[in-house]
C-alpha cells in the first residue's frame, strides 16, 4: 500500500477510535466522579455514563449521537518525509469516517444552509499545524460536540484585573453554561496579549490529559483554586447537583501585551473525545491514545 | 427508583423533582422542526398523527437505520430543551401528554403547563447515546420524514429508558432554578470570599 493511503486509513481508525471510545484518562476521571459522588440523582447518571462508555467500546457505537465537529491538531517533524500525503489525507479520512463510523453528518454552510452530509465544508475538517523539530509527526483528532462549544467565551480584560480577574471570569463562564455542556467537564483556559491566541491556548489545552499539571508550579497551582471553586458550585453530573462539576481545569498562557490580558474559556463536555497517533519517518503508525489499536 | 408504563395518568402528579424513573411503554421524538410543525397544525385546529394521551413526548433526534421494512435506532439521546419552550406549554395542554423527556432544562411556562395538567418534565443523561439505543425495544413508526431524520417524529417502544430524573414536576418545583440559584449563593457567599473576589 501506498503511504497515502496508509495515511487515510490510519486515520480513519484513529477518528473511529475518538467517536466511540473515550480516552482512559477521561474514562477514568468518569469512574472517580461515579465513586465519589452522593447525591442520588447525579449518581445514577454517573453510573449510566459509565455503563454507556462501555458499551459503545464494544459495540462500536458512538459515545454520544452528537459526533461533533472534526478537528486536527498536527505536529509535524521539519524533517518528516510525508507532510503532503498527510495534508490531503485529512479530508478524505472525515469523509470515509463520516460513513464508516457512521458519524452524524454536522456540517452546514453558513450561507447556503447546506449539508454535504460528510462532514466537510469551507475549511473543514479544521486542522492546526505546528512544526517541531524532528523525522516523525503526530496527529490529534478531536470530535467536538455542539453543547460544549455554545458556551465558549473570551475577553480582554484589563490587566488591573490581574489574576483574580481571570478566576471570576471562569467562575462565571461555568455558572451560565450550567448544564448546557454536559458536566463533568473539561475546563480549557488560556491567558495571553490577544482574544485569538488565549482562544488558541485554551482549545489545545483540553488535549491534555485529564490530572496532568501545567509545567509551572503557579499554574498548576491555580489549576487547582480553579478546579474546586468550580466543584464547589455544586451543579454536579449534568446540572443534577452534586460533587463533580468538572474532571480538571487546564491552563496555558502566553506572556501579555503591557495593556491588555485576554482569557479565554473552551469547555470540554464529559465525553471529550480525542484520539491521537504518531507517524513514524518509515510511514509505520504507532496508536498513542488507544495502545490497543495497536496489536491488530 | 420509580417505574413507570405507559399510558401514564394521574399517578404522574406523585412525582418529585430528584426522583430517578425508568419508563417502559411508548415514547414519541419531537424536536426543533417538529415542534414549529405541531404548533402550525394546532393553529389550524388540526392534531398530531399520533395521539399522544398519556404518552411521553421526547426531544431526540436519532441516528437510524433501515432494517427490512421497517428501521432500526442506532443510537438516541436528548438535546437541550429550552429551544421547545415556546411551543411546550400548547402541547401539554392540546395533547394530554404526561412526561416531556430531554435535557438541560425548561422554563416557567412548561412548568406551569405541567402543573396545571399534571405532566412532568424529566432528563436523561446527554451523551449516554449507546446505553440508551438498548434501551428502544423497536421503532413502531414514522411520521413527518420529509423534515429529515433528526427531526421526524419517531414513535418508540421503550423498555425501562432511564434513568429519568423528574427536573419539573406537577407540584411547582423545577430542579434547575434551584440549583441555578443555589449555585449563586455559593459563588458570591463562599467562593469568592474564600478567593478574595468581589
């Protein structure tokens, strides 16, 4: 077989992975948050939630009917011989996926209120590039669901407001999402001089796994602040009121403009879904979120 | 935890808000496209094709499959309400329906419908859409199809869908605004002292 087709089915694979099984770590924050919780009616949500991710794993059936949008996130190696074959393959994979899977069709131009029904349209699939240094790349894809998404928000602050400023922000930001993301959620913040690159920075830090801290211990810190306060407002599973309103909160940041401090809040709903693989300078793939691809 | 069948009747005006329901019987999906439908028809002094007496009334938009003759739910699960709260209340009171199904929440006028008629507003879990499809026994029909398959209306035999947490019940209470409001008290009595925010 050709790399490029190699490629394309590879990364059907990997999009069929994401649709229907979770990662292990948000599986696993999924199962903490069933155990610790005791307010009844959340718990029996939990524990549906649970059993649902199993079934869809065996079954091969999406998580949720909302199968989202498709993103990328690619991190390609300066020295990586495939670029090319990897670029055109993206489309192609979503569409083959779309069928496969199946996904549900969600595309819809913006003018013409069209559906192609394969999840594609004006630049979409979405994919973000980054070139590192070396031979191999990795590719990312996450399904974003509609619930989530709709309660996204940013804004330039003024840097007066400082730190504080940005915690009452979020707080705020998860108080009128209330159960319209479908908590337990993924809380994405990113911080920096501009709207665009706290937004940017806060979608890619819902990549990161579910209870790894951010490198610097400050961050981290607030990470934490954050995390309970945002427990502590009690909407529990789905807003039925309990424990666990979010997994995790995860920060990023880029050094500020002297007058402006933009935040940036994206939430992930609890079935975040993403699925990632490397790709080898020998055109070999390795499955790095779901190992298990692996073996067959 | 409470099981229910359908026909539903006056047994709904016992539910609380927080009690967990499985409910075995007939189910019928009404979303966006629907609902604007449904209200067009009643405007017209016209009914729904399917009587939905004592039925639950669901918003959900499947992802089917043909199956022979017939279909199959592939997988099922609710959307947010909110967007059917203009239409809800004339529905409750011109159909006789008990239990509307979704998710997220809905306003005072339905609250106030459920009330008056003794109905119940109750979600399911978003997101559980493969526990759910074991839970359709099988599709019994379809109508309006020509709105697309999200938005037809798909009558389901149910076995045991839950859990259903009743959200609005027929006695005033609506589990939302409370937590909604008791959220707000925790933010500006607790967190943000605690935080040093003002």
């Amino acid at each position: 077989m050709e790399v490029k087709e190699t490629l394309r089915e590879a990364l059907v694979k990997l999009i069929e992975a994401a649709a229907t099984s979770l990662p292990r770590d948000v599986e696993e924050a999924l199962v903490r948050a069933y155990e610790i919780e005791s307010s009844p009616a959340a718990k029996s949500f939990l524990k549906a939630m649970v059993e649902n991710v199993k079934i869809a794993r065996k079954k091969k059936l999406p998580i949720c009917q909302d199968t989202g949008v498709v993103l990328f996130y690619v991190k390609v190696g300066d020295k990586f011989p495939f670029t090319g074959a990897l670029l055109s393959s993206l489309r192609e994979a979503t569409v083959e996926a779309t069928r496969r899977v199946p996904l549900r069709p969600n595309t819809i131009d913006v003018f013409s209120g069209k559906n192609p029904g394969d999840n594609t349209g004006r630049n979409m699939p979405w994919a973000e590039w980054e070139v590192v240094e070396g031979e191999e790349a990795e590719v990312t894809v996450m399904l974003k669901g509609g619930g989530s998404e709709v309660v996204g928000r940013a804004k330039t602050l003024v840097p007066a407001e400082g730190i504080k400023g940005i915690m009452k922000y979020v707080i705020e930001a998860i108080y009128e999402a209330g159960p319209q993301p479908c908590p337990p959620v993924i809380v994405g913040v990113g911080i920096g001089p501009t709207v665009s690159v706290a937004m940017k920075l806060a979608s890619k830090a819902l990549l990161r796994p579910v209870g790894q801290r951010h490198e610097d211990p400050e961050v981290a810190k607030l990470e934490e602040t954050l995390l309970r306060a945002i427990n502590d407002i009690g909407y529990g599973a789905h807003g039925m009121g309990g424990k666990v309103t979010a997994f995790d909160v995860h920060i990023d940041y880029a050094a500020r403009h002297p007058a402006s401090l933009s935040v940036a809040v994206v939430l992930g709903c609890w079935a975040t879904r993403r699925a990632s693989m490397r790709i080898k300078k020998d055109g070999k793939v390795e499955y790095t979120s779901h190992p298990e691809l692996n073996e067959v | 935890m409470i099981r229910l069948k359908t026909p539903l009747g006056e047994e709904v005006r016992e539910l609380n808000v927080g009690d967990v329901v499985y409910l075995t019987g007939t189910v019928v999906t009404m979303r966006d496209a629907g609902h604007r439908r449904a209200a067009e028809l009643f405007a017209r002094g016209e009914s729904l094709p399917v009587d939905l007496r004592g039925l639950a009334l669901y918003h959900a938009g499947p992802v089917v499959r043909r199956a022979g003759e017939g279909w199959e739910v592939v997988v099922i699960g609710p959307t947010t309400s909110t967007r059917m709260e203009i239409y809800e209340a004339e529905v409750i009171e011109r159909t006789g329906v008990r239990m509307i199904i979704g998710k997220g929440g809905m306003g005072a006028r339905t609250a106030e419908a459920c009330r008056k008629h003794g109905a119940v507003y109750a979600v399911y879990p978003g997101g559980a859409a493969a526990l759910q499809a074991e839970q359709v026994v099988r599709v019994l029909g379809v109508h309006w199809l020509d709105l697309g398959v999200p938005d037809a209306m798909w009558v389901l035999e149910v076995k045991d869908l839950g859990p259903l947490t009743v959200a609005i019940d027929s006695k005033g209470r609506n589990l939302y605004e409370e937590i909604y409001r008791e959220a707000r008290r925790r933010i500006d009595e607790e967190i943000y002292p605690r935080l040093g925010i003002k």
